[in-house]
C-alpha cells in the first residue's frame, strides 16, 4: 500500500477483489505485530480467564437478551444470562464501557489495560484502517471512503465495535452429543470486519464455493480478516460476507483448550445498509445479485419495509441467538431447513430473512 509500486498496489488490489469475492476473507502477515507482542497478548487473555473470580464472573455477568451486547462476562453455559447445558465457552468483551469505566473490567486485569487498549487502537487505526483503505480501492473510491462513512470509529478502541477474550474447554459428552460438534452455528458477522488471530487448536471453518465446510488452517502469528454483512451490502453485493462457524477440533486436538483473541468493528450505528451506488465498479458492473445477505436486504426494499440501522441489525441477532445445545430449535421443521440439499438455518429479522448453511 506504501510502496509507492503503482504496479504492486494494482496487483494487490486484484488480488484482494478475488480474494473477497470468491473466498470472502483474507489472511494477513507482516501487519505491524510481532509474534512477542501477540504471544503477550494471549498471555494476558490466558491470565483474565484462569484468574477471574467468582465475584467478578458474577458482578460483570452478560445480558445479550436485554442488551442486544454480549459486553461482559460469559459464563460456560450458553448464550443466554440464564445457565443451560454447559458449553464449555468463557469469554470477556469489552465495548465502550467496558473501555471507559474499570469497574465494569474484571479486577484482575486491570494492571494491563494499558497494554490491551493500546493493542486495539493499533489493530483499528492501522491494521483495520488500512484493510479498509484497501477494500474502498476495490470499490475504486478514495482511499478513507469506509473509514470515513461506514466505519464506526468513535466511543473507544473499537468504536461501537468490541474485543473479545475467549476460552473453549473441550465438549462434554452431553453438548456434543447436542449440538452435533458446533460450537457456533454458520454465520455471518454483522459489522465491517472481524480481526483474529490464527491458533493452532483447529476449530475454525469457512464455507466454501464448493459448498463445503473447511478448516482454516493454522500460520504463526497471521490474521484472519472476516468480511462482515456490512461490506456486502455497502458493495451492493460485489464482496462476500464470512460464512462461517466454529466446530469441535480434529480427533487429536478434542481434549485440548482453544484460546481466541477477537477485534469485532462495527459500522456506525445509526446507518441504514445500502449499496454505495457513487462507486464506479457498482456503476459500471451493477449489483451483484449472489450474495446472501445483499440479496435478502434488495427483497426486503423491494416489497417497502424498512431497511434496519445496523446497530437494529446486529442487536436483535445477539439478543435471539440460538444456542447450539438446543435440540428444539435445532431440528428441520424448527429453525432449520433442507434447501437444495443442504441443511440451513433460517431465522427472520426485522422482516429481513437470514438463511446460512448450519
């Protein structure tokens, strides 16, 4: 992007377009964290989840229901402030006031946040800038076009976005024979993108064009960048939104722990998703009808009903969340469907349909 290589940025551009296209996330290496640095900050994760007290996984406790957030702390126990089938899945998310008052941070991490926050503004205001930088020259607009109109950027490191530490123990008998292996169902994340760090645990996986479930594999140190639904619709369909999921681990890695660091950004709140119709590959291609959640966001203008503002779009998808322990919602007839031979998951929000692969 600095190199002041006409030619390599071309080839970098192309590169990524296919890349969002096709693939719809990207890994990056050499983006300004040392392997240290990121060593330290898993340390720092291992730490909060080994140290937290009960008091803290009590007083900081998680309400997606009410909140539409998952800002706090999640015990093992689903998705919901209620405690249902053990999940074995801990974690601690910081949004904005999480970032702005240390009573809502638990105790015990407190002597490092200076160096977490200063984590997340580096990931944001370089790593995530610059991918956006990148992304508004596929769209052929200047180069802060996303950072500047779509990019949430204000209220903390992670803007109206969050970060997120979180543990997997391994299954117990009962949630796997439960959840058939899932960790989390086929999805697509809400926002812009999604930064996280590759681990060697293997529990990742993307859904392909083939249609199929796959493993991301494991690179020292690189970043996987997820494409969030806000992308796809901003592009008026051109990149694709992540579809994926997190499963139980090859056999060999099934008793082993997965620890995870996440930077969620999100787009501005208040913005109601349409395509970015001043983009000269949007004017000159048109819109691009393949993708999922674009092609549901064009039906749902279509028949007149109200686009959601993103901050509607993701809060009500965090606050109904399914767990995947749930063998009544979990079950075709319910949630799920049989469409041209794929098991999905269907679920409608805000007259809006959302349909991925399970």
């Amino acid at each position: 992007m600095d190199s002041g290589d006409d030619k390599a940025i071309v080839d970098l551009v192309q590169l990524t377009k296919k890349a969002i296209r096709e693939d719809g996330f990207l890994f990056l290496e050499n983006y300004g964290v040392s392997l240290e640095q990121l060593h330290r900050q898993f340390a720092l994760a291992q730490y909060l989840h080994c140290n937290i007290s009960e008091e803290d996984q009590e007083r900081l406790l998680f309400h997606p229901e009410t909140s539409g957030k998952w800002a706090g702390y999640k015990h093992p126990w689903g998705f919901k402030r209620e405690r249902m089938v053990y999940d074995g899945i801990t974690q601690f998310n910081w949004y904005s006031k999480e970032w702005a008052d240390c009573n809502l941070v638990p105790k015990c991490i407190l002597p490092f946040m200076d160096e977490i926050v200063a984590f997340n503004v580096f990931l944001m205001e370089s790593v995530n800038r610059r991918i956006l930088a990148l992304f508004s020259k596929v769209l052929e607009l200047p180069d802060d076009y996303l950072w500047d109109n779509v990019q949430s950027h204000e209220g903390g490191p992670t803007g109206e976005g969050y970060f997120r530490h979180a543990l997997f123990r391994p299954f117990t008998a009962e949630a796997e024979k439960l959840s058939k292996g899932l960790r989390f169902h086929g999805h697509c994340d809400y926002g812009t993108t999604t930064l996280l760090f590759s681990v060697p645990v293997t529990q990742l996986q993307i859904w392909g064009t083939d249609e199929q479930w796959r493993y991301v594999p494991y690179k020292a140190g690189a970043l996987v960048v997820n494409i969030g639904e806000t992308l796809e619709i901003v592009s008026g369909g051109h990149f694709k939104a992540t579809r994926h999921r997190v499963f139980k681990p090859p056999a060999d890695q099934v008793d082993v722990e997965r620890l995870s660091l996440v930077q969620f950004n999100s787009s501005v709140g208040d913005l109601r998703m349409t395509p970015a119709k001043e983009s000269p590959l949007i004017q000159r291609e048109g819109l691009a009808d393949y993708q999922g959640a674009f092609r549901e966001f064009q039906k749902a203008m279509a028949t007149g009903i109200p686009i959601p503002t993103n901050k509607e779009w993701r809060e009500i998808q965090i606050a109904e969340m399914v767990n995947t322990t749930d063998s009544i919602r979990n079950a075709v007839g319910q949630d799920w469907i049989m469409q041209e031979g794929q098991l999905m998951n269907k679920r409608e929000f805000h007259g809006v349909s959302v349909v991925l692969p399970v």
